[in-house]
C-alpha cells in the first residue's frame, strides 16, 4: 500500500526535470512518465528518465497507446504500456497500466452514469494484472464538466471497493503546479 500511496503517473511536455522536482517535494516514490508514440524523440526520452532515478526516487518510462497496432509498436521501444479505456486493452497482457476510463463523451442518463468500468473490464483488469490509473487530471482540467466526471469517479469507487483490483490515483499533469500530493490523489477513491 505504501508504495501506491507514493506512486504518480505525468506526461511531460519537454519538462521531465521540473516534474521530477515537484515530485520529489510532494513526497512521490515512483513517477511514471508518459508519452505518445508519435513523440519523435521517443528512444530519446527514455535514457533521459533513466537517469533521474536516484536513491528514494524511481522513474518509469511508458508509452500510452490507444489500440491493439499501437501496443505492438509500443512493446518493442518499452515494457511499460499505458493503455487507454478500450475493452481489448483491458485483454491484452502486455498493458500494464488502463487509464481515462471516466473521460469518455458517452452521454449520463439520469438513472446511471456510463463509468467505463463494469463488472467484466474489472475482471478481465484482475485477471491479466492490470493497474487501473484514476485520473485526477480529467476531474480538474479536463473537458466534461467536474459534476460528470466526480460522478463517474463514485460509480468506479464504488465498484473498487466491491471487486478490490489494484487501483492507484494520478495526476496525470503536464506541468508541475498540475501536480498533488499522494495522499490527496488517494482520497479521490474513499
């Protein structure tokens, strides 16, 4: 449990350094940078988070990918793959991490919220060891309003809380003053 509290996923723009400090301050263990495929300076990027890890702080190299293609371009520059809320990555044994299951455009009825978990993506998540990412950036910067995503939060930490698969709460910041502190990431899932 430790080492989930002290965990936070970033995606840098040009500004791995600064994120490393931040993190640093805020008492994160282990930062997981995040990057697109389409990133020309991928292999790059990679030995530059390498370095960063020094004694107390660990880095993570991983590339986020959308669908099945990309997870077979991505394995082959990193082991570490995030992958986005798509029933086939939730399948794929070689995506580590499923993230931005709450951020889909699917219209809310007023009876229930379209989450992007059920009982069945859980399972398969459980099954193949999958560490499912909640995403506080969605929730403070993102495109739907606050109300829909807090509300597809509560539905998906209800459904944590019945099913028990590992589940860590992130940032997900670009920029450092983007960034919170793990143990308040963490209260999004109580």
């Amino acid at each position: 449990m430790a080492q989930e509290l002290a965990t936070d996923v970033v995606f840098p723009k040009g500004n791995v350094e600064h994120l490393a400090q931040t993190a640093r301050r805020l008492g994160v263990k282990h930062l997981i940078f995040c990057y697109g495929l389409r990133d020309p300076l991928l292999k790059d990027r990679a030995k530059e988070i390498a370095m960063l890890t020094d004694k107390g702080f660990t880095t993570e190299f991983a590339v986020l990918a959308a669908s099945q293609q990309e997870v077979n371009r991505a394995k082959s520059i990193t082991r570490s793959i995030v992958g986005l809320a798509r029933p086939e990555l939730f399948e794929d044994k070689r995506v580590a991490y499923i993230i931005d299951f709450e951020s889909g455009r699917r219209d809310d009825f007023i009876h229930h919220r379209n989450s992007g978990l059920n009982q069945v993506s859980i399972d398969q998540a459980k099954r193949t060891e999958k560490t499912l990412l909640v995403n506080a950036h969605n929730l403070l910067f993102g495109p739907l309003p606050q109300a829909v995503v807090l509300g597809r939060m509560r539905q998906n930490a209800g459904f944590f809380r019945k099913y028990a698969p590992h589940v860590i709460a992130v940032s997900g910041a670009r920029e450092p003053l983007e960034m919170r502190a793990p143990r308040d990431l963490q209260n999004l899932l109580l």
